[in-house]
C-alpha cells in the first residue's frame, strides 16, 4: 500500500473491495453500504471517528414520481452573468424532465446533446446542450455529520460530475467565502475512471498566505493551500472503474477534520482548526449536477454523445442522499475525550484576581477518578485564625483561562450543554456552587443548586445547557470559573477539597432544528402554504408552530415522523385557529416560530406582496432603496450619521444582493433564493436603520470636564471605597487632565484591600431604559489584575481591557 504525506495531510491509496449484490431502489451491483470499521491504513497518523451514536437526520431516498421540491431547488441557465458557472462550462440547466427526473426509485441528471457538437467546439451557449443542477439552500443544510449518497456516475471526455456542498451564508457572503466541500468530482479531462477527488475552497484571509500561481488570489483550495504537487493526494485511486456500477461517496466532518470515503475506505483527510477554516463550522447545503465541458470538464469529442453515432445521455444516477449526525464532545479537562479538545492555557486560583486563595492539583490521586488516572482538586483555603480573624475575601474560584477564542461557530454552542462531575466526600456539607463563563467583556453565572444531576458512587454529574449562560459568548470565550462553594446557611465553605472530573462541552448537533416555509413571499392572493419543521429530537411527536401576522396569532400542529420531519398546511383567509387560518394582505409579515427539544426558538419570516408584484421585482425595489439610502448617511460619529463598520456592513449586503439580481438577468435563479435575498437585505436595512445616530442624551455620574455638571446629586456618602482604604480624589489630574484620582491605600489584602474602588453606595436612582450605553474612561499608571464595571442589582460585570498608549499609560474608554 502506497502512502503520500505532505505536511498534516495524509493520503491513502487504497485497494477497494466491493462485496454483495442486496439492490436499494435503482439497479446495480454496487454496496448499498458498508462496514463501519473499514479502514485503509494502520498508520498512526490516520485520523479516526467512531460509528456509535450516529442518527440518521436527513434522508432523500428519491421514491416519488417528481423531485420534492420541499427539499431541491433547480438552478437553472448559463450561471452567473452568462459566463458558465464561473468555469466557462458548456450546458445550459434546465428543470425539465429529460435532464432532472426521479425514475424507478432514482434521481436521474442527464447531460444531453441535440446535436452533434465538434471536438473543437468552445461551449457555444446555443441551448444545444442540455443537463441538470438541483441544490438544496434555504430548505436543508447541515453543519458537522456524515453525508452520503449511493451514486452511478458518468465517465466520458468533456463530461464532470460532481456531489458537493457549499455554505449556506452563499446569499450574502458568496463564493468563495461560503466555502464548499467537493464530496465527488470525476472528469476524464483530468482523472482515470477509477478516481475521485476531494476538495476544499475557501477565502484564506492569512496575511502571509499567498496563491502559489497568482498572488493577488485569497480564494484557496486544497491543493492550492497546501502546494501540493501531482500525484495530487486528494484524489483516491481504486481497483476498478467507478463508473460501472453504484458506490458510496460520503464526508464525515466534525469541528477537527473532514474525511473523504468510497465505499467506507478513506482516501483523503484534511483538518479544519486552524482559524483560516472558519467558513467550515457553517452550515452547508447539498448539490447535485452534470456539467460539461469547462476547465475540469475539458472538450468533448464524438464519443460524448454520440457513440457509434447514436444519441446518448449521460447520466448521473443517484440511488439516495442521507446525512448522520451525532453528539459531539468537547474535552476541556478530560483525559478521554481528545478528538475535539477546547484547549486552555492554565488553571489558576481566586486569589490572582484579589479572592481567597486556592489550592489547586490538576494531578491528584486523592480519589478513584471518574474518568482517567486522576482528577482536579481545589481547595479553599481561610485566613481566619486566632490573630487574623474574618479576613476571607467572601470569593473564591478555580479559574481555567483559555488561550484563544474557540473557532467554533455559535451555532455549534447553541445545542451544547457544560457537563462536569464532582466529588464532595472531602466536602459533604455543600449545598451550592457557582459556575460561570466570561468572554472578553461580559459574564454570565448559575447555581448548581438548580440542576439535578446524575449519581455515580461518589461522583455527581451536572449538565447544564449553555443557553443558561446567556449573556456570554462563547466564541470569545476567556474564563471558565468554578466559584463559591457553600453550605446550606450560603456560607463559603473552607480548608476542604473539592474534586472535578471529566470537564467537556456537549454539542446535541442531532438536535439542530429548523422551521421553513415553502417560500419567502406570498401574493395577498394566495390561498394557503406550507410549513416544515425538522427537529431529530422530537421525532414521531405532534409540535406546535406559532404564526403571527402582526395583528394576531395562531398555533398550527405539525406532527413530526420518525426522522423528526413533518409538513402542515397553513391556509389564508379570515383568520380561525381551529381550522389553521390566518389572515394576510399586502405588506404584511409572517413570522413562524417553532420552540424546538432544546428550548430554542427557531423562528422564520415570509412576505406578503401585493398580487401582480413578483420577489424580483421586488428586490429590484429593494436594491433601489439601499442605494438612495447610502447615498443620503454619511459615516462618522455625528447625529444623523452612522459608524463607518455599520456602513461598510450595509454597503456589503447590497453589494451580494445586487449579484444575485445580475445572476438572475441571465439565469433563472430560484425564486426561494431570491425571496431569501430579499430577505437578507430588508434585514441589513433595518439594521442600518438602527444604527443611524440620533441626537444624544447623556446623564452624567462623574466627569473631569469642570463645565460638565454631574446629573448625580452629590453629598458625603454618594461615593465611597467600600473599606478598602481608597483614597478617591475627586479634584486630581493626570496628564494635564482634570479627573478622579484612585489610590490604593495602605492596608495589606488580608484586611480587605482589594484594590481601588469607587463605589456609588447610595445608588443613583432613575429610569435609565431608553440610555443604550455606558461610556467610561480609564487610565491607570501601574498594573491591577483587572478592571472592571459592576451594576447592581443584577451583578453585571464589564471588564475594561486597557491597551497601552505612547506617552498615556494604559487607557480604556
């Protein structure tokens, strides 16, 4: 067996073995699947995933009489501005039945030529050749799993068939920044009929990244990115032809690499961490499509189509598509769970950020651990004795600090769940903890004592779901802090050790839920429409669907069937909840909201046009209200202007739209992804809208400005230091500037100097609703571990990340 490597990227050129002749809707000898422990390679550096808990979340298995255009859009034409595809290739798509149909349990594509093209014909885009290119965008996209499908592919000179997958934020980040996954390309322009090539394309925004043959290109493939040389190792090479019977082409993807198959044999793999692969923790959509000719597909000659000059399709033939999914683990502090690991740089004590201190052993052998060889002790340690007496802080915590920002995407941390397992037999009277996340900015904490966890011996295991921690992001993720163990009388609990164990996120990416409609806009004259749900987690149970239309609202029953998909009818008219009918007219918006397994609100808007209005007109509308709107704000900081980062945003979302309205001109663009564009835009719109500067009222706490009066009635004991020994100087100067001048004071930490602190003890009463910021200024001439802003009631903590400035110390504003 023959192995290449080239940097962290291995391939396997492997001997494939094709066993059993059990037929699955269309004919073919070819596996309808495969064992799922094969394996190519006993090589250490092959990746590997495990086959258990995998659920089937998506299934297409093409048993209809018509596409189900529920899930298929066609893409139909000469592609973006007659050019095409972008590849110069030679069909026009069409939705026709002779070039996209479903037969005896099978989608069929089929490239056809009306005449007898010569070899040396360069894609005349004549209507003369024809073929098929169905996606599934805005209606079914995935982010991590297995995807499959059982296929017969065509293998002739000119002809390039191709199952692939492309980011769903196409609409308004477009290619290449959307990303795409090439799960099966095959063209004999390039590739013997017994190869298949994987591939990545992404926009690599590194700045010292440049394209090995143009060095104005950031758009990267994996060939291109890794600089590899022929024999290209993402193309896998097998035993027999792949265009003489039905194979399996399947990725499986998770938030660590990607892994091309045939058949269940890995022939390549690439790994997806780096932060230059963000477009890979995306969700995606699915393609199918026969293309011809074009710089992959190459010039065709007489045999293409006309072997032994009869007429002869070639077709794509596609047997199912299915996806699998399932959970996936994060190990923080976990000596088990490695293949995906949110790495953190330490661990360390309350007492680095002015608390009690602790004691703390990420090796202890103490106990029998719950998972691995040892565990995670944590002592609290008190300063109370018989000289010192009360002098603990009242805080403690261990402190795992991150060394960068997860690149995982929010969507993975919005079904994920922090799983953690204690020990408490060294301390069996506590009755509470605090846990918390912090982000670069804000935190968000609970109370273990309000989760029921699961018993081992003497370990308990809590899960607690990351939307319980709503005011952090985890993307920015910086701190996770266990803090504050208390009895039942809520007193810190000291000088006893508290056990941790098997620290991980949990990511119920099966659970991903949706709720769709069959289009964006509806006419004011429509009748009814549909909506689906998919939620894998509530499979084979009746749910509801809110729909609102800004005056009332119903709740439509949907019920879901053993894949966690079901469709219900929506009617229009006089409004009747009983009979699921709701009232629209023009101008009007429908918002569906579906709370789905994991308490998500998964919501869906959809337009009422009037009935002679069509969405592409109405974009074009659209488009030219952005326009006048760009041109009427200026950016800047001024009322009446709006900030630069808001602008450019703006600029951008018109910018996609307008090319997808140009794609339209010369292709039949679907009306879904025209809707949704519309969609995108009115958002966008409504955003910049928002961010459009008002004229700006200030209620003033304090200020260095002698002309600016505080709105704060001021006595005595409005401000104080909290015993911390603060001298607070409100007359001070620093760099030539009038301001507040904290000094710490003399008293040692052990007595309660934790710091300089300026408190409003008294509180400032009022109605601060409708103040949208709080705008502070700090500068510091020495190092405190932290600077931060707390509002109570409601403990929200900001912290102020200093920069340091020539001449200025360090400065926050």
């Amino acid at each position: 067996m023959k192995i290449y490597k080239n940097l962290h990227i291995l391939i396997i050129i492997s001997i494939m073995t094709v066993s059993g002749t059990l037929l699955s809707g269309c004919d073919g000898n070819g596996p309808t699947s495969f064992p799922s422990d094969q394996s190519s390679s006993d090589d250490d550096e092959k990746p590997s995933f495990s086959d258990s808990e995998y659920k089937l979340v998506f299934a297409d298995e093409f048993n209809g009489d018509s596409l189900d255009t529920s899930i298929w859009n066609y893409e139909t034409g000469y592609g973006p501005y007659n050019d095409g595809w972008g590849n110069n290739e030679w069909q026009l798509y069409t939705s026709n039945a002779e070039n996209v149909k479903i037969t005896n349990n099978c989608l069929v594509i089929s490239a056809i030529s009306s005449g007898n093209p010569s070899p040396d014909k360069k894609g005349d885009k004549d209507g003369s050749i024809t073929s098929g290119r169905i996606n599934s965008l805005v209606k079914k996209s995935f982010l991590y799993g297995k995807i499959q499908a059982r296929m017969k592919i065509p293998y002739k000179h000119g002809i390039w068939s191709a199952f692939w997958m492309m980011g769903s934020s196409f609409i308004t980040d477009s290619w290449p920044k959307c990303g795409e996954i090439d799960i099966m390309e095959t063209f004999a322009h390039h590739l013997e009929n017994n190869q298949n090539q994987g591939t990545l394309h992404w926009f690599n925004e590194e700045t010292d990244w440049t394209h090995p043959t143009d060095t104005n290109l950031k758009k990267c493939d994996s060939t291109a990115y890794h600089k590899l040389e022929y024999p290209y190792p993402n193309v896998g090479n097998f035993s027999e032809p792949l265009d003489e019977d039905y194979h399996i082409y399947e990725v499986e993807w998770d938030v660590d690499k990607i892994i091309w198959r045939v058949d269940g044999i890995d022939f390549y793999w690439e790994y997806i961490k780096d932060s230059h692969y963000s477009e890979f923790h995306k969700d995606f959509f699915i393609i199918f499509n026969v293309a011809v000719g074009g710089k992959l597909g190459g010039s065709i000659d007489h045999e293409t189509f006309f072997p032994n000059d009869i007429p002869t399709k070639r077709e794509l033939m596609v047997d199912w598509v299915r996806v699998y999914q399932k959970d996936i683990n994060i190990g923080i502090y976990s000596e088990t769970l490695n293949d995906n690991v949110l790495e953190y740089k330490r661990i360390f004590g309350g007492d680095e950020w002015s608390g009690d201190e602790s004691e703390i052993n990420s090796k202890c052998l103490d106990v029998t651990p719950f998972d691995g060889d040892h565990v995670l002790s944590v002592e609290y340690i008190s300063l109370n004795n018989s000289e010192n007496m009360n002098y603990n802080k009242k805080w403690s915590g261990v402190i795992f600090e991150f060394s960068d920002a997860p690149y995982y995407s929010s969507r993975v941390f919005k079904y994920a769940s922090l799983v953690f397992s204690i020990d408490i037999s060294a301390i069996p009277n506590l009755a509470d903890m605090g846990v918390k996340f912090q982000d670069d900015s804000r935190d968000s904490a609970v109370q273990i004592s309000n989760y029921s966890p699961e018993t081992n011996d003497n370990w308990s295991t809590y899960e607690i779901p990351i939307n319980d921690f709503a005011q952090t992001d985890l993307t920015k993720l910086k701190y996770l802090i266990f803090q504050e163990p208390k009895d039942a009388n809520g007193n810190m609990i000291y000088g006893k050790k508290l056990y941790l164990d098997n620290i991980y996120l949990k990511v119920e990416n099966s659970c991903a839920a949706s709720v769709l409609m069959d289009k964006r806009m509806y006419h004011d004259s429509d009748t009814q429409a549909s909506i689906t749900v998919n939620d894998y987690c509530m499979a084979d149970q009746d749910v509801q669907v809110t729909v609102e239309n800004g005056d009332t609202s119903i709740l439509v029953d949907v019920k879901l069937d053993e894949n966690g998909r079901g469709i219900a009818n929506l009617n229009f008219g006089v409004t009747n909840d009983s009979v699921d009918r709701i009232s629209i007219q023009q101008d009007d918006t429908l918002e569906i909201s579906y709370l789905d397994s994991k308490g998500n609100a998964q919501n869906y808007l959809a337009f009422i046009i009037d009935s002679t209005s069509n969405p592409k007109s109405e974009l074009v509308a659209a488009l030219s209200d952005a326009n006048d709107l760009t041109k009427s704000v200026e950016p800047g900081t001024l009322a009446g202007q709006v900030p630069e980062s808001d602008l450019n945003a703006f600029i951008s979302a018109v910018i996609s739209a307008q090319s997808i309205l140009d794609k339209s001109e010369q292709s039949l663009i679907a009306q879904d992804v025209i809707s949704s564009t519309y969609f995108y835009l009115a958002n966008a719109k409504d955003a910049f809208e928002s961010a459009i500067i008002e004229d700006k009222q200030f209620f003033t706490l304090i200020s260095s400005n002698p002309d600016i009066q505080s709105d704060v009635e001021m006595s005595d004991s409005t401000v104080g230091e909290w015993s911390t020994g603060t001298d607070i100087n409100p007359e001070g100067v620093y760099e030539e500037k009038n301001c507040w001048v904290l000094t710490t004071g003399t008293k040692p930490p052990a007595e309660g100097n934790w710091g300089a602190v300026l408190a409003f003890q008294n509180g400032i009463n009022g109605d601060f609703s409708d103040y949208a910021t709080l705008n502070v200024t700090l500068a510091t001439s020495c190092d405190f571990n932290e600077y931060k802003v707390t509002i109570v009631p409601g403990d929200k903590t900001f912290l102020c990340q200093l920069k340091t400035q020539p001449n200025h110390g360090k400065i926050y504003q």
